[in-house]
C-alpha cells in the first residue's frame, strides 16, 4: 500500500509539471469507503496513513495552485532577489514526494509574484536598472567625486527641443550652460537629415531631388523663416529621432544602442503624443534630482536595440522624455552605455578626470568627440600621435559625417586634422573656450577644390610620395624631376638649377617658384584672377536663447525683449593661395554675374568683417573673409 501510494504521489508531481491542465490526483473514493469502514475514518488511521494522506493534500494543494497559474499564462521572468524562478523539472525547487512545509510557502510566494506580474503588465517594456556599482561608475565618470548644485540644475534641466521662434525653427534651444555640447551634436545630425536627406523626411515632392530643392533654398536672400519656417513638427522630429538614433549607433560601433529613461514614467506618458504628454511628464519630474549615483539608480531604466528600426521606434515613443529638462542627459547617459563605460575610458587620456569639466560645467572635447565620431577621445588630430616610449595619444581615426572647428586652433592651442575638418557633409560643430555652435552651409560644393586648390592637392602628393625624410618636407634631386614629370609642370632653367643646387628640394621654396609660375607652365599664377577664388554662404546657428528685441528693431514701445536662438547668414570669400602682394595687386576683373548663393569664382575682394567666428572659419578656408548683416555672429 505505501508504494501504490508514493507511486501515486510521483504521478502527480509528474502531471502538475505537465503545459496542459489535467484535473488533479484525488484518493479514490472507495480507498475512502476503506478506509473509514475498517477504522471508523480518520480517527482509526495510523500515524503513517495520516503522513501519507498530509502529504498527498499538500501535493495536490501545490499542484492545483501551479495549474491555476498556468492557465492565466502568467510568466515569471529572470529571478531577482525577490522573484522565484519556477524551472521545469528541477527538483530541488519543489520536493513534493518528502513533504516539506516550504513548499507551502513556495506556493504563497508564487502567488505573491503573480499579484506583482499583473501590478506591473503595463510597465513590462521599461527595461533594466543598473546595479549600484555601475550607476556609481556612471555618475562618478560624468561629473566625478564631487560636483556642485549649480552644474547638476544645468545638466538636470535641460531638454532637447525646438525652437519655437520662426527664424530659428530647425534649432534646438539651450536654456542653461552646460549641455550646449550635446545639443549642438546633435543639431548637427538634425541639419544633415532636414538639408540634404529633405527626399526621407519628405520635405520636397517626390519628384524633386533634394539638391534641387536646396538650391532653392539658397536662393533666398535672407537666413531664417525663408529658409526653414516652412518646415512642420512631424518632419523636424523625425530628423531629431534619425539624428539621434545614428549618433547613438555610432557611439555602439554600429552593433548597438543603449536607450536611457526613468522608471518614474509610465509608458502611457511615453506612448501618448502631444503637450498634454509633455505637461504630464514634466509633472511626473517635480522633485526629481541626481545628487550621487545612488539616486540616479533609483530611477534609470536602459533598452538595449541591436536593429535600428526597433531603436527609431523606441527614440520616437521617447521623444516627449527627451523633450523633457533630463533630456540632454538622459542622451548622454544613452551615448556613454552605447558605447561601453569601459570602452569610454580606455579612449581617454586620463580617465580620472569628469567628462563634465569644472568650474562651469561644460561638455568635454571628449563627450563632443564621442558624439561626432564615436570614441570619447581628447584630442581632435588625426590618427595617433607617438609620445616614444611606448606612449601614445589618440585623435579622430576615421573621417566623420559631421566636423568640428575650434577657435582654440586660430589661438595656436591645437590642430584639428582633416577627419574633422573636412567630414562628409559640410555641417561643423564650433567650439569656443565657453560654448558650443554649429556652422552649416546648404550646398555641399563648398568643399570641392577649385582648379587652384586640385592642382596643390597633386602637386604636394606626388612632392610627399618622394619625401623620404619622415615627413620633413625635402625631396632629393632625382626625386624632384620625377615630380615635374608627373605634374606638367615645366620650369624655366634657371629656376630649375636655383632650386637643384643645395642637392635637395624644400617644398617651402618649391611652392614659391610654382606661386610665380605662370598656370600655362604647370604654375599656380592666374593674372586673370579666375583660377582660385570662389564665394558662398554659410550659416551660423547659436542655440542659446538670448534676449532680443521682438522683430529685430526698436519701434516707439511696440516692441518688447523675447528669449530666442539667433540664426545668422556668411557670405564668404576665399582668395587663392597667391602671395599677398600678388593678391593685393590682381585686377579687377568681373564680379559673379549670377550674383547667386551657390559656389562661384569671382576675382574683386568684397569688403569683409571681423568676429570671432571669422577665426574659426579661416582655420578650414585661408584667409576667407566674411560679411553678414545685422549684429556679428556669436560663438559664446
């Protein structure tokens, strides 16, 4: 009888493991009739029947809660130090044949994590937390040990929004110093998709290109509402969402996006659209700070996308959060998992060192750099430069879709390389000792070599491909008529044996005599004035709201300060590479007739100004000078 009965138990066990719902193993009716017929029920049973019989109500008690459970489908997820991760098969979770009493408690604590799984059905997709150890790495590695009120209400307050003002409609606003780094990277990834992929985001009618369009667009005469107020908010959102999504994807060496957000908010604020959304949000966020890692632990919650669509999706249903004052960091929390915290430091210099700089609170060249180009290094030259001994630096290793120009390299501070200097579209990210801008032109010819230019580029590539100094600009005489040969460029004897009498050429004297060559010889010398001088229009676009006066003017009392980002058109001229006498003392010549915003050669200097901004422009065209109407252009 005790082994039918622990046979009947095993069975049980074996059925309540079972997908589907059999109905549970009772005793039999006539064991029942037996058993009371020849002890008078319970009270004639021995103490073994009665553990038997215990036993068996506890079994089918477990077995019929665990039947319930998976009729309602209810999921139990990874374990975590509250939850019980039910597995098939395994019994040391449930030893149901020994009777113990926590398998009581085990039921109990399966229904508890029930009520929980239902409570939080709508909070599912959310993501995970960080433990501890990493929110602290995290935040230590952002604003290090210590770090003052004032620079956490700047990178706590900050969203990433549009500007509402007409002029400046494309441009995302910043209200705080501080996060004007990230904004600014991010503008630029916005401006590449609303100017040159306008066909995605359909801005243009599907039969036109969008360089047509562009040059459209160039054609207005002023910066501002001509050029952008047409655009709607779904189609500026949708460049903001691809922007983002690309930045984040690069940050990931394209394999991955870290997407950060608050477990504060409830996914029917993230999923709702509209300002009610961002009314609730901001209501949601009262009270919200980050004071250590222990509070950003709290509240952060990350996805991780390896297809960029589901990322798009994710970014998209998010926008309100970001719109929200912990949008620029929440992106740069995004940014940094993306790319790995450990990958992060080891890009650096000296990983001991906030990204976030004191006193100001400024974004660091390495958060800008890890934006523009996926690795958080310092330095902005190409490659890596060798320090001996085994030490090395790292700069910009590949060529970027969007630049970076900085006034610190007009001050001799530092040389930023062609990765940077030269990216894929013609949109820069500015840097000043304070403030981060963006400069953007409409056309991408603005980085097309002229003749004058395309025949330097030949002629110093085939002097360096014979340069066996190690870069320190001689050739040897062989080498130099190799050099003529391959560039047409014939020079008269007599310079010819002035330039070959040391034994060695510099290129320094070389690129003198070819300044004096006349272009029918192979020389850079164009009496016409047509050969190396073109004109075209930048933009500048600073995102700090700022007052200005209402409609630009001031009129008898009608018009009043308001706080808005300033949009500002360049119209820039770069000479050719002559000397400054030559320059100087060129003809007149004709004026572009067209008188058109595109690319074009001219050969009469135009009146130029000065500010600040200039500088940085000459770092990327030599001595171009610039005109704009209206106040100069800011970079602080």
């Amino acid at each position: 009888m005790a082994d039918q009965e622990d046979e009947e138990l095993k069975m049980a066990l074996r059925m309540s493991m079972q997908k589907e719902s059999p109905e549970p193993k009772r005793s039999k009716p006539g064991e029942e009739e037996i058993s009371g017929g020849a002890g008078g029920g319970e009270e004639g049973e021995s103490p073994e029947a009665k553990n038997r019989r215990h036993q068996r109500e506890l079994m089918a008690a477990a077995a019929e809660k665990r039947m319930m459970a998976m009729a309602k489908n209810v999921v139990v997820e990874k374990s975590k130090d509250k939850s019980v991760n039910l597995v098939k098969g395994e019994d040391k979770n449930v030893n149901l044949v020994k009777g113990e009493e926590k398998n009581v408690n085990l039921v109990k604590s399966v229904e508890k994590n029930v009520k929980l799984v239902k409570g939080e059905e709508k909070n599912v997709n959310l993501g995970e937390e960080l433990s501890n150890a990493e929110a602290n790495e995290l935040f230590s590695m952002i604003f290090g040990c210590e770090v003052t009120k004032d620079i956490l209400g700047q990178w706590t307050n900050q969203g990433i929004r549009f500007s509402p003002d007409p002029d400046t409609s494309m441009g995302l606003v910043q209200h705080e110093g501080g996060p004007c780094g990230v904004l600014a990277a991010i503008q630029a990834f916005v401006l590449k998709y609303l100017l040159f992929f306008s066909n995605d985001l359909n801005m243009v009618s599907p039969s036109s290109s969008g360089n047509v369009g562009l040059r459209r667009l160039a054609d207005k005469e002023s910066a501002g509402a001509n050029i952008f107020s047409s655009l709607s908010e779904e189609k500026k959102s949708r460049a903001l969402v691809r922007g983002m999504c690309e930045i984040l994807f690069m940050c990931g060496s394209n394999r991955r996006v870290v997407i950060a957000s608050l477990s504060t908010l409830d996914t029917n604020l993230v999923g709702s659209e509209g300002r009610s959304s961002d009314e609730a949000i901001s209501k949601a966020l009262e009270g919200l700070s980050f004071e250590s890692g222990a509070n950003l632990q709290k509240v952060l919650i990350i996805n991780t996308y390896t297809s960029s669509e589901d990322a798009l999706q994710r970014l998209e249903a998010l926008l309100p959060v970001f719109r929200s004052r912990m949008g620029a960091m929440l992106f740069l929390i995004s940014a940094l998992l993306s790319h790995g915290m450990d990958s992060v430091q080891a890009d650096r210099d000296d990983p001991s060192q906030p990204l976030v700089t004191a006193p100001f609170g400024h974004a660091s060249q390495e958060i800008v750099n890890l934006l523009l180009s996926g690795e958080a290094v310092a330095n902005v030259f190409d490659g890596r430069m060798d320090l001996g001994g085994g030490m090395f630096v790292k700069g910009i290793s590949t060529r970027v879709e969007v630049g970076f120009l900085t006034l610190l390299e007009s001050l001799n501070f530092c040389k930023v390389g062609l990765h940077l200097k030269c990216p894929t579209w013609p949109i820069w990210v500015v840097g000043s000792e304070s403030h981060y801008t963006v400069l953007f032109a409409l056309d991408t010819k603005v980085q097309e070599e002229n003749e004058l230019e395309g025949k330097e580029t030949k002629i110093r590539r085939a002097f360096d491909a014979q340069d066996q100094s190690g870069g320190g600009g001689f050739i040897s005489v062989e080498g130099f008529h190799q050099v003529l040969r391959e560039t047409n460029v014939n020079l008269p004897a007599d310079k010819l044996q002035n330039l070959c009498s040391s034994g060695y050429i510099v290129w320094s004297e070389f690129w003198q005599v070819l300044l004096d060559l006349d272009k029918s010889l192979g020389g850079m010398k164009d009496p016409s004035g047509l050969m190396g001088k073109k004109v075209f229009d930048l933009y500048h676009f600073n995102g700090i709201a700022k007052s200005v006066m209402n409609g630009n003017q001031v009129s008898s009392g009608s018009d009043f300060p308001v706080q808005r980002p300033r949009l500002t058109k360049l119209r820039v001229s770069v000479p050719p590479r002559w000397t400054p006498e030559e320059f100087m003392s060129s003809g007149p010549g004709t004026s572009d007739p067209a008188g058109k915003d595109s690319v074009g050669e001219v050969s009469k200097p135009e009146p130029s100004q000065h500010a600040p901004l200039v500088d940085c422009i000459r770092t990327r065209w030599s001595r171009a000078t610039c005109t704009w109407e209206g106040d100069p252009p800011s970079i602080v």
